[in-house]
C-alpha cells in the first residue's frame, strides 16, 4: 500500500463550486504539505502543517483552505474553485527526526480541472 | 525573493550523458537536492549534497555543487530510457529549513 494517498485522483469541476483534496498517510510523520504544479513554474507551497496544532501558509496560501484533521490526514479546501486553479495538485509528508536533510515523501497527486 | 532555476527541457541519446542545472539564490542552503518525477507519479528524493561537499557520487549519479557561483548540477551517466522525467532541483527556505523550494523542473527525454 502507499504510504502517501490522495482523493480523488481526478477531479473537473466548475467555477464557484467547494473542492476538498483529501490526504492521507501511514508513515507516522508530523509535517505535511500542500503544493501545486503548473507547467513551467514547478512546485509553489500552498500550505504546510508541522503538527495537528500548526498551521502555515506558504507563497500562495489565497483561495485555499486547509485542516489537519489528525496526524494522518490533511485536507485542502478551495472555497470558490476558479479556472487559475487548475493545476496538479501534491500532497507531501516529512519527518524532522529523521536525519539532518529535509526528504518530502509525496503522494500521487490529483488532477483538479476548473471549468 | 528565493529563487531556483532550471531549464524547462533537455533531450539526450540512450547511453549518452544527461547533464541537468540548477541555479539557486540562497548561500546559507545547509542541503541542496534533487527530485525526480515520473510520468503520473508525485516526486522521490533521488539525491542530496551537503553544502559544505563540492561533489556527490551515487552509481550513475554525479552532483555538483559551486556554492561561489550558486550553480548545482546533475549529471546521469549512461542514460537510460527508464530515466526519461522531470528533474526538480530544491533548496531549504532560508527562514525555514523545513521548507523546500522548489525549482521549476527540467523535463529529461530519452531517446533511442
């Protein structure tokens, strides 16, 4: 099974409707992160939690909504879905004890279309 | 701001040397990495330099690192389709390190 999961995979919706990605993970890590992908722009933080009891934003936190449900679950929300938010969206995980480096574990990712 | 750069494509031969680059803004980086993506799947480590090393050698993996000229380098010996994916180079935020920034990624193809 993988460690990082994400739903739904796929997901087209229209302007102005509420989306929730969902993530999920079994590898007991405390810090999670939201990222989009956009052709030519790579990865841009949305969002990042270092516990059940913090929450960050990241470079481009507008629009988006998260919750960190428990440790295993962290949830992004977009309100009001607009077209500029379609994008690939990534859900990541680490753990701080692990070594000196910082290594990201990253889910499979979702697909979000805004028509 | 902090910044990474890459170029967004490079193509190579089967068995050739791929060579990918990185320039980065942040001198006080402790790690530099690289992650790879492939196609439908989210990014693995493939690997990291300490910033206080010049070069890293992992099998077919060579990473370079001028922190003078704050150029980071990838190069993939022997390439093979299977390496065929997007490269992203990384650096930690300098507020946080915790934080990763991400490069804009440069798309590897290989071709026979």
């Amino acid at each position: 099974d993988a460690d990082v999961t994400q739903t739904p995979r796929n997901r087209i919706t229209k302007t102005g409707k509420r989306i929730m990605l969902e993530c999920s993970q079994t590898k007991g890590h405390d810090r999670m992160y939201w990222y989009r992908q956009d052709p030519g722009l790579g990865l841009r933080l949305i969002y990042y939690s270092f516990d059940v009891k913090d929450i960050n934003k990241g470079e481009i936190s507008d629009g988006y909504s998260v919750s960190r449900q428990a440790q295993a679950k962290f949830s992004l929300s977009l309100e009001s879905a607009i077209p500029n938010q379609t994008a690939l969206y990534f859900c990541a995980t680490s753990d701080p004890y692990r070594g000196a480096y910082n290594e990201q574990f990253f889910g499979p990712g979702t697909r979000l279309t805004v028509l | 701001g902090e910044d990474v750069e890459q170029s967004l494509f490079l193509s190579v031969r089967e068995g050739d040397s791929s060579v990918i680059n990185c320039t980065y803004t942040d001198s006080s980086s402790t790690y530099l990495y690289w992650y790879k993506q492939e196609p439908g799947a989210g990014l693995q480590l493939l690997t990291y330099i300490f910033s206080n090393m010049d070069m890293k050698q992992d099998q077919r993996l060579t990473v370079l690192l001028n922190k003078k000229d704050k150029h980071l380098s990838l190069r993939i010996a022997d390439t093979q389709t299977g390496d065929s994916a997007i490269y992203f180079c990384a650096e930690s935020d300098r507020s946080n390190t915790d934080k990763l920034i991400f490069g804009t990624g440069t798309r590897l193809q290989v071709f026979p």
